[in-house]
C-alpha cells in the first residue's frame, strides 16, 4: 500500500521584528560602549646626523 505524501505547510516568518532587535542591539552596544583612550608611545630617536659636507675641517 504506497504511503499518502502530505503537502507540507509553508514556514513563511515574518522577520520583520528579528530585524527590529537586532538593529536596537546594535545601537545600543554604539552608544554604550567607551574605549579606553590610547596611551601615548615613547618613542626613541636616534640623535641627528651632521652631513660630511656640513661638517667643519678640524
């Protein structure tokens, strides 16, 4: 006896309020989060270089 396929039922979702949540998330994790402020980085230079055309004859 061959079995009877029942039609399936459309899942349609309306995603509208999915789309809703996820954008008030992602404005208020904008707003909300503060970053640390950057720390200024020493930096060491070396001293600078006199030409040999600049230099004074000794």
């Amino acid at each position: 006896m061959p079995k009877v396929k029942m039609p399936r039922k459309s899942t349609l979702i309306d995603m509208t309020a999915m789309c809703d949540v996820a954008f008030l998330l992602l404005t208020f994790f904008m707003l909300a989060t503060k970053f640390k402020p950057d720390e200024p980085v020493a930096v060491v230079t070396p001293p600078p270089s006199i030409p040999s055309c600049c230099r004074t004859p000794t």
